[in-house]
C-alpha cells in the first residue's frame, strides 16, 4: 500500500490535541466519502451575537448601504455617511 505525508503548520499544543484525535479510521472515511465531519462546539461570544442581531435589524428596516460598482463609490458614500 503506497502512502503519502500531509504536513500542516501549527501550534504545538493544537497538534498534540490532532494528534490525539485523529486516527487511521477516520482518514479512511474522509478518502472514501470526500468529506471531513466537523464538530464545532464553541459557542458564538455574546458580542458576536448582538453583531449578528443589530446587523438583521438594519437589514429588516433597509438601513443598509447601496451596491457599489467600484471602490471610489463606496469611498464617497462613507465619507458622506461621516465614517
């Protein structure tokens, strides 16, 4: 059976946790469905979520700013807006 290295640069400790993990099964699996299951368990930090809550408030009102088709347009409209 032929094998191959995949390296990727990391943290020490973030690899020892990998390394932990990781076993010959589950790249079996990845190789044979051409997917990587992925278990976040982190919550979002309260900041986030009041982000994400006053952002779908904005949108829900149609406080949001236009399409630009440039750069220099969107500059101009930020400058208007005092930001």
């Amino acid at each position: 059976m032929n094998t191959a290295a995949i390296y990727v640069k990391t943290q020490p400790e973030v690899k020892e946790k990998a390394q932990k993990i990781a076993k010959i099964k589950r790249l079996r699996q990845f190789v044979k469905t051409k997917r990587a299951p992925l278990n976040v368990e982190e919550k979002p930090s309260k900041y986030l979520i009041e982000s994400i809550k006053k952002s779908e408030e904005q949108l829900s009102k149609g406080q949001t700013s236009p399409a630009f088709d440039n750069a220099k347009d969107a500059i101009a409209w930020l400058e208007k807006q005092g930001v």
